[in-house]
C-alpha cells in the first residue's frame, strides 16, 4: 500500500511542469524529475552527479550558500533565482524553493527527535520553477514602465513648458486686450475726427455708425442719422442698387454720385465702400470713405462750361475773320452784278425786266445770306440798337412761320405785353424765326405724338451775377422756344452754334440758322441755353438784356427820300466793275462823276478839283492805301469834306463819322442816302 502510494506520488510529481528534486549533503542528485527533460537532460542520467554542473557559473557560489543553509538548519533563504544551463548551454532563469530533508517534517523541513542540529541533516528537496517567461514579462513590464516614466517625465515637461507658455501667453493676452483697448480708442478718435466721412451699414440698408464729418455733410445731428436708411441719402435709387450688385461681385467698389441734403440740397459724393465680413455675428457689413466734392464738382464745371465758350469764341473768331474777307469780295460782286442788272433794267423792254428783277433779288438774296454769316460771326453791324417791347418782335416771328409752317404743328405762345430789351427787333425776330424752324425741323416727323412748339417770354427780369452768364450783371429777359421733338444728344448739343454744322441731310440745310442765333444774341450783350435729351425735345432759352445801355449809332439808316441831288460826286474803288456801274447809275441820275482806282489816285483828283466835289463815295478794303487812309488824308485837305463809305465790309462799331452804305445796294438806297448827306 504506501509502495503504491510512493508510486502515485512520484507519478504525480514527474508530470508536475516544475522541476522537483533532492540533493544530499554535498549537492549532488539524489532524485530529479521528469521535468528535466525540456531543457535537454534526462532525470535517470543525472542521478549522482552534482546539481553545480547545472547551475550557471556565475550563480554556482550562491547555490552552494544554500545548500549549506538547509544542511546547517539555518533557512533564512526562503527561495533563490540562479540560472541552469540546459544541454545546449543556454542559461534559463530559475526559481528554487527547496527544504532540507529531516527525519521529523514540517513546514521547514523534516528532523530525528526534537532538536534541529546539523549532525541530522539527511538532503535537501525543493522546485525548481522556470521563471524565463516571467523575466521576460518583467523585462517588458520594465521596460514599459521606463517608457512610460520616460513619457510621463516628457509630458510632465511639456506639460510645466505648456504652463509656463500659458502664463507668459496670459500675460502677453492681457497686455494685447490694453494695447488694442488703447488702439481702439486712438482709432475711435481718429475715425471722429477725420475730415472724411466713415459709414458702416448692413446691406439692407440699415445705418451702424457715422463719424460727426457724414453727418455734417448730409445735415443731421445724431438722433435724426439713427431713424435714416441708406436709401434715404440716395438722389437716384439706381445708384444705391449698382452700388449693392458692384460689392456683391467684386467687394470693393468706388463710386461718384449725387445724393440728398437733409434739407434737401443736391451734392456730389465721392466714395469708396468695401463688403467686410463681421466674425463676431457672422454677419456682412458695408464699410464706406466718403467725400463731399460738391464744390470741386461746381467748378469742374464751370471750368468746362468757361473752356466751351472760350473755345466757341475761338471758333467764331476764326470763322468771322474768314467771313469778313469772303463778305467784302463776295458783296463786291454782288454790287457789280446788282448795279448792271438795275442799268439793264432802265433800257429793257419789258419782256425782259421781270428776268431782270428776279435776277436782282436773286442778289440780294445772296447778299442777305452773307449778312446771315457776318452776324453769327459777331462782325456785323450792332444795328439799331434802343428800349422797345419784346412781345411786337416774338407775335411778328410767330406769324410768319404760322404762315409757313405744317398745319399740323402746333404754334403756342405765352408773352407778357410789358416785357422791353435793348436790341435791334430785325435781328432779334430773325433770330427768333431760326430757333422757330430749327423746332419745326425737330417735330416734322413725329407720327407717335401731335407736335407741338411753345414760344414763352418770362414776364419778370432775372438778375444774373458775372459768374453766371456771358453777358454782364444786370435785368435779362428769358425767351424760350420749347419743342417735344426728336432732341439731341450731348455731342450734338456741343456742336449746335457752329458754323456749317448741321443734322439735316447734305443739300437741306446751310448750318447757319443756329450760329445766326448766336451771333444774334451775342451781339445784345445776352447769351443762349439749351436743354436736351434724345426723345425728350428740346428747349433753347435766349437771354437779352432788359436795361438800357448806351450803344454807338455806326450805321446811317437809309432815308426814305429818293429824290436825287444834283452834284459832283467823286468815286473811289479799286473793283472796276462796282466803280463804272455804280458811276453809270449816278450819272443816269443827273450826278457828274469822277472815278478813281485806288487811294493814291483819288486823292490827286480831290486835290485837282476838291473845291467843285460835293460828296466822296470811297471803298474801305483797297491795295497800297486802305480808304481809312484815304479818309483821314481827304479830311486833313479839307475838313469840311462829306464822305459816303461804300463797303463790302460789316463795319462793326468802327466810328468814321461817316455815313455808310453797305454792299450790294439798290439804285434807291444810293439816291435816297446821297440825297440825305448832301442836304
């Protein structure tokens, strides 16, 4: 029975995965189990040899140590860790928790009688457990845990670095919330007291923040800014959305329009209005500069307004010199072929005297026609310049277009019976009579709508400062001609008063009825407005002055005497054709002439038979001697000289005191003036 327990024991004991085993005194193998085999040994083979060949050199000194603890009885040493070589030489890690064999047992060990002595030591058993596994755990569990101080000594660094990097941050946060509470002010007050206005809105319209300078330009104090809109400032509503559709596709946009006082007073801003996105409401903002340029506007204007008349007058001073020459040479001309139709006319049968007649006023039709271009271009006579109601002159221009014009155009006036000018009421209805076909012209066409043309005069006088007009300070009357026709753009607006300029096709029109007009106007100290747009008609208002000024009398009216004197009249004209047919015509009439050619020539007839010359008929434009010449060196022989000045030329405000008849003329009008001077 305790054989076949010892054998169960021992059976258990080798399938035990620990080495068990039992040493005797000196430590050799006295038992081993089978466990041995793993490492390469086998148990039977070992018994009797010594357990240090298996142990590890450098562990063999404390095995030894040990076994003499449990041979000696002191067990102080409960386990030891030393290494066995296996049959391969590779050193495996060990546990061995052994006891010394005593004949009496207990937890410590088994012992004959009562007394623990050394003289009964028999061996010592114990286990040996592979611990390899747990070193290499413990290994790894070490060296996790050195990589975990390592970590955490690096967090823990980081961690004081990330502290101290806050509280410098803090501090640094702290001293940038007092700089930008500074930068904030410094801004605030700068803003207030730009001398641009600053203007934050919504994009609906809705009003954040205006500086004092916005303020002050639209004329609001601060409560009556806090009930507007945006919309509230903007002259044309359509500026306000091209503004809105410019920031929403390019956000950034300058703009210079015109916008509302609160008074209600026009001015011109000049702006620059950014969309900027507010990250504190997720909201977008209008951020605007703006300028008044009111008055930089006002004189732009008037620099334009002063640079379009100074280039007018230079225009109509070039055409009026032109003019002047063609004038004297065309009129000249005109006198050759007028004087000999009037002498043909004397002899002619009378099939051929209404040929004659209708060439003759074929003439002075010509002649009129250069009068038309001496006067646009301000080189005319001023003619009979005095005070004399203005309705007489306009109700006169209306009846002849009445009698003229289409039936279908309408023909309306609104003249007050009281107003005067200071004019010549010849020129000034024929300057009424052209704006009055120049409105016909614009209305001739119209299909959409009755036609109609408003000839108003204003019944009270406009003062006007030196500033504000062409003519001098003083009382104008305003005279408007207002058509709903076809209007004009702005380039044609420039263009209207030149010379030749004309919108009618080639053959139709002359260009000279505006340019007339203007001359017209020019030459009563007034000047000419017009207002138009395509489609919208157009307004033309003539300024004239209303007061009396004194205006040199140049001209000598013809008289209406045609009775012929009798004389010796004496002829000096360079034009050989004028020069013989004027002296045929006043020898016809019973006058004994004498001719000369020019200037030189003449004088040497006067000096020969001054004392028997009663009147001296003398061309002003003559080659080597001009007739101011001729005229200045007749007086000085004899100052009591009477001289006619026969001329091509307008003279203008040119004093001779002299009378003046201008070319071409008829035989009357020569008669009828002889007769008066030598009366």
């Amino acid at each position: 029975m305790l054989l076949s327990l010892e054998e169960i024991c021992r059976d258990v004991v080798d399938h035990v995965p620990d080495i068990v085993y039992r040493l005797d005194g000196e430590g050799n193998i006295v038992y081993i189990s089978e466990a041995v085999r793993k490492y390469g040994y086998d148990p039977i083979a070992l018994i009797g040899s010594s357990i240090f060949e298996l142990v590890h050199p450098q562990d063999r000194d404390r095995a030894r140590f040990r076994i003499n603890e449990r041979r000696t009885g002191d067990r102080s040493t409960k386990s030891l860790q030393l290494r066995l070589v296996t049959s391969d030489d590779d050193a495996v890690p060990f546990e061995l928790r052994d006891s010394a064999a005593e004949l009496l047992v207990d937890a410590q060990g088994v012992y004959d009688g009562d007394q623990i002595r050394a003289e009964a030591f028999l061996y010592t058993q114990g286990v040996a457990r592979d611990i390899s596994e747990r070193f290499r755990l413990e290994a790894t569990l070490a060296q996790a845990r050195a990589r975990f101080e390592e970590r955490l000594d690096a967090y823990a660094t980081q961690l004081n670095q990330a502290h101290q990097q806050l509280q410098i941050q803090a501090h640094e946060r702290e001293q940038a919330v007092e700089r930008l509470e500074r930068s904030q002010q410094s801004y605030h007050g700068l803003v207030e007291d730009l001398p641009v206005g600053i203007l934050h809105s919504t994009p609906a319209g809705r009003l954040l923040y205006a500086n004092p300078q916005v303020r002050t330009m639209f004329g609001y104090d601060e409560d009556g800014w806090r009930q507007l809109q945006v919309g509230d400032l903007y002259e044309n509503q359509k500026d306000l959305t091209d503004l809105n559709t410019a920031l929403r596709r390019d956000g950034v946009t300058t703009f210079e329009v015109s916008m509302c006082r609160r008074d209600g007073q026009r001015i011109w801003v000049r702006g620059t209005t950014r969309l900027v996105h507010d990250p504190t409401t997720s909201e977008d903002e209008y951020h605007g500069v703006l300028e008044d340029i009111t008055e930089r506007r006002q004189m732009e204007d008037e620099r334009r307004r002063l640079e379009d008349q100074l280039r007018q007058a230079q225009r109509m001073e070039a055409v009026g010199q032109l003019t002047a020459g063609i004038s004297h040479n065309f009129n000249n001309m005109l006198q050759g072929i007028s004087g000999n139709l009037q002498l043909a006319l004397l002899d002619a049968p009378e099939p051929l005297q209404g040929m004659l007649r209708d060439a003759d006023r074929v003439t002075h039709r010509a002649a009129e026609m250069v009068q038309q271009m001496v006067v646009f271009s301000r080189h005319g006579s001023r003619g009979d310049f005095h005070q004399q109601r203005l309705q007489p002159i306009l109700i006169s221009a209306l009846e002849i277009c009445r009698e003229t014009f289409d039936r279908k155009i309408v023909l309306d006036e609104s003249i007050s019976h009281d107003l005067e000018v200071v004019g010549d009421a010849t020129l000034l209805q024929q300057a009424m009579v052209n704006l009055l076909i120049n409105a016909r012209d614009a209305v001739a066409d119209m299909q959409s709508k009755a036609p109609q043309i408003v000839l108003q005069a204003r019944s009270h006088a406009m003062m006007v400062e030196p500033t504000d007009a062409m003519g001098r300070p003083g009382v104008y009357a305003c005279i408007e001609v207002r058509d709903n026709g076809v209007g004009m753009d702005t380039n044609t607006q420039r263009r209207i008063f030149e010379p030749f300029f004309s919108t009618k096709p080639v053959g139709q029109g002359t260009g000279l009825g505006l340019a007339t007009v203007y001359g017209i106007v020019s030459q009563h100290g007034g000047w000419i407005e017009c207002d138009s747009s395509p489609g919208q008609g157009t307004t033309f208002r003539v300024f004239v002055p209303s007061e009396q000024s004194p205006v040199k009398q140049t001209l000598v009216s013809s008289p209406t005497s045609t009775d012929p004197g009798l004389g010796t009249l004496l002829i000096i004209d360079d034009e050989d054709l004028v020069r013989d047919s004027t002296a045929r015509l006043l020898e016809r009439s019973g006058y004994r002439i004498l001719t000369a050619a020019n200037g030189e020539r003449g004088l040497a007839l006067f000096e020969e038979h001054g004392a028997k010359i009663d009147l001296v008929l003398l061309d002003l434009s003559m080659p080597t001697m001009s007739g101011h010449e001729v005229l200045v060196r007749l007086r000085r022989m004899q100052p009591s000289v009477r001289v006619m000045i026969l001329t091509g030329y307008a003279i203008g405000d040119v004093d001779f005191d002299a009378a003046v008849l201008r070319k071409p003329f008829t035989i009357a009008e020569l008669e009828s003036m002889i007769t008066e001077v030598l009366r």
